[in-house]
C-alpha cells in the first residue's frame, strides 16, 4: 500500500512547522521537521570542528536519526536527543550554511524518502515538493513577508523573556532567505504544482483551514 506524502516548503519563519504539526495531528499523519535534520548535522559538524572539505567522509560516522515518540518527532545523533540543542539563533545560521554543501544533502536525502515511503506524512522543509517527494500527493509553497516573519518570531522570543532586537531578527532572516534561495544544490523554491498560500494578513485558523482545504480537495 502507497503512504499518503504531503510537502510543505517555504521561507524560514513562515508558520510551516504550527500549520504542519496541527494538520498532521487533525489528519493522524506523522509529521516531519526536516529543518531539525539539517539543525542536526549543523550541530554535529559545530561541535566536532569538522573543516567543509571534511564533511562528506564525516558524515559517514554521523548517526542523525528521528524518533517519533506518541506522534511527536524527537531528534537524535547516535543515541544523544538533540532537538532542544539545535534551536538555538548561532544553529539556525550554520545550518542554513552547511546545508548549502551538497555531501550534507546527499546524507539526508534517503533518510527522508524513507520516512516518507513508510508513513502518511506531511513533511516540511525548502526543497521536499522540488527534491525529496517530488511524486508529493499535495505541494504547498508557504511563505509571508520577511517584516511579518520577523515580527512574529519577534513576539514569540518575547513572551519568552529573551528578545534580541526586531531589526537583529529581521535581519537573520533576509540573510536566511538568500543564503535558501541561492544555493546551488536543491535551493528554496516553489515546486512549479505547489499552491501559493501568503500567510501575511492571515491568522494561524485561517491558515490551517485553508491549507486543510486544499489538502482534503486533492486527497
Ligand atoms: O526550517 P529550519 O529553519 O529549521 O531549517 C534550518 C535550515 O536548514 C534552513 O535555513 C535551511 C536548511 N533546510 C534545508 O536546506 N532543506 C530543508 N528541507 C530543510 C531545512
């Protein structure tokens, strides 16, 4: 029996992993953070010293895997639970970087196709309508401007106690757009049968309606 695969790319901060963890539990999908496998290996080349020219035959030591505990995805490298470690600001810019380097692409690629052949998933991510699942029952291509990204992720930190500046943020995130959408290998790009949802002057309901829309119009 074919698994059910739903992709969901799109620009840092647009709102893919909220939309995707409340459609995929509405849904009985599993969910798939594929930012978190990158934050993985970004960790993993980080914390080892590993020089770019090093990576492809590191990797091949590397042990990234996730585990899906009561539907909720955890992420590992070798038996050590990482997915609070690499949500950090100085993270999210190595592996913007690293995942520009086409060995760490290769050593993600099967491990995602495989998730996706063995469950129903929706799968977020840059290039997973374009590269991963280019077979995907449903493509959609989630972005926002870069002043309401910013502004969002700004209020979130906030509620937190621990806010950098909005220009700081704002700033990050045009730097991650670039670096996403101007790589060589598998860049940041809407697949050419991905719908366009524009979260901009939307609110978190209207989005997962809409998108609960589309999906359930193709599937
Ligand atoms: O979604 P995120 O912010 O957690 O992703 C972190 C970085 O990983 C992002 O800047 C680009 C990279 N990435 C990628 O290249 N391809 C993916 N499918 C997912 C993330």
């Amino acid at each position: 029996m074919s698994t059910i695969n739903i992709a969901i790319d799109g620009p840092a901060g647009a709102g893919k992993s909220t939309i995707a963890k409340t459609v995929s539990a509405e849904m009985g999908y599993i969910y798939v953070d594929t930012g978190a496998l990158y934050r993985a290996v970004a960790l993993y080349i980080t914390e080892n010293n590993i020089p770019d020219s090093d990576i492809g035959e590191s990797l091949r030591h590397a042990d990234i895997s996730l585990k899906f505990i009561d539907g909720v995805q955890r992420v590992y490298s070798g038996d050590r639970d990482v997915s609070e470690l690499i949500r950090t600001p100085e993270i999210s810019m190595a592996a913007s970087r690293t995942s520009a380097i086409p060995a760490v692409r290769e050593y993600l690629f099967g491990l995602q196709q495989k998730i996706a052949r063995e469950n129903n998933v929706i799968m977020d991510g840059r290039d997973i309508g374009t590269v991963v699942l280019p077979n995907a029952d449903v493509k959609i291509y989630l972005t926002a401007s870069p002043e309401e990204r910013a502004d969002r992720r700004y209020r979130e930190l906030a509620e937190k106690g621990d806010c950098p500046p909005y220009e700081d943020i704002l700033k990050d995130i045009i730097q991650r757009d670039y670096q996403d959408m101007h790589r060589e290998t598998a860049p940041l790009k809407q697949a050419e049968d991905a719908v366009l949802v524009d979260s901009t002057n939307l609110t978190l309901e209207q989005v997962v309606k809409k998108i609960t829309e589309i999906i359930r119009e193709k599937i």
